[in-house]
C-alpha cells in the first residue's frame, strides 16, 4: 500500500501529511520552547520539595498540567485563562475543604474568594493584588471589550506599539509566575 493513499475520506491530509505538520510546528520555534520550559522549571523551584496539594480534584491539576504546556508551546491566552482558573478552583476548593465550617455558596465570585482567602490568612494583600491583576488580564480575553476600552488587546498594541504577541508574552509570563507563587503558598507547598 502506498503511504501516500488517502485511508480517510474525510480529511484530504494523509497520515504523513500530518506528520510533517507537526514536525514542522516543533521546529519552528524549537529554542523558544526550550526557553520558556526552562523559565518554568525555575519558577517551579519554588514548589515544595514534596509537590504540592491540589485541592479542587482534576479540574485543578488540569488546569495546572495545561497551563503549563500551554506556556511551553507558545499558546499565552490559553495560558493567561487556566492560570486564572487554576487560582479560582484551587482557593475556593481549599475554603470548602470546611475547615471553618463555613460553606460556600454554590457559584462563589472570585472576588469573594480572595477575600474569604484575606481574612484567614490564606493569602496576602499583595497575593490579592496579583489575583485582581490576574483577573483584569483574563477577562478581556474571555469576554468582548470594544477597541475603545484600554483592556483590549488591539487597543494595547495600539498604544504601546509594540506586537500583540508580546503583550500576551508578558500577560502568560505574569500570569505563570502568579500560578507558581499560589502553589507553594504553606497552604498548598508539602514539605520545605
């Protein structure tokens, strides 16, 4: 059989069409891979020594897992959105872990999160900062702003002059780091 026959009807790229799709996508921007692995294995330093606790089940440790093979391979929004959901499941699912036997209700706003998380002495006023701040960089990705409004990312490049994918650079960047310091909070680091 001839490895270039069409097996399936559907698609009119070949099995080894596919192949060379992806090759071609790992080498093309190979040694950024390589270092933007790198800046995370040095965030991750910051982790326990033994893991860390994720409360909130799989949706959290998926969310992790993505976020970071996200960065990895250059997808910043993908990156930006599950570091957010990471902090909002991890948090929320920690509160509700009944400690203070005090429940949540059912679709609990973040913001009432981070503040619940303030008053126990879970996070810090800086921790919250960096989580509004988290906040402010997700939600135009997820929910339609207009070129007028200064969180939009056309009006960004805009005004900055610089290219989109530097700013999403920089908003994955932060939005890493932010995920990397919720992690090894004592609430969540295990071991030293």
């Amino acid at each position: 059989m001839d490895d270039e026959r069409q097996p399936d009807i559907l698609s009119p790229v070949t099995e080894m069409g596919l192949v060379r799709f992806l090759l071609a996508d790992l080498h093309d921007d190979l040694s950024a891979k390589i270092a933007r692995f790198r800046q995370l294995a040095d965030l991750s330093m910051a982790l326990g020594e033994d893991g860390t606790m994720f409360t909130g089940g799989e949706t959290t440790y998926q969310a992790w897992t993505e976020a970071r093979t996200s960065f990895i391979h250059g997808n910043y929004i993908a990156t930006v959105m599950l570091c957010q959901g990471l902090a909002e499941h991890l948090l929320a699912s920690f509160l509700e872990l009944g400690l203070e036997e005090e429940r949540l209700p059912a679709k609990v706003p973040f913001r009432v999160t981070l503040q619940r998380c303030l008053q126990r002495g879970i996070i810090i006023d800086a921790d919250a900062k960096d989580f509004e701040r988290l906040m402010q960089l997700r939600n135009p990705l997820s929910h339609y702003r207009n070129i007028d409004d200064p969180s939009n990312l056309t009006r960004r490049v805009v005004d900055s002059q610089l290219p989109a994918i530097e700013h999403l650079r920089g908003d994955a960047s932060f939005a890493l780091s932010v995920a990397v310091r919720l992690l090894s909070l004592p609430a969540f680091r295990l071991g030293r």
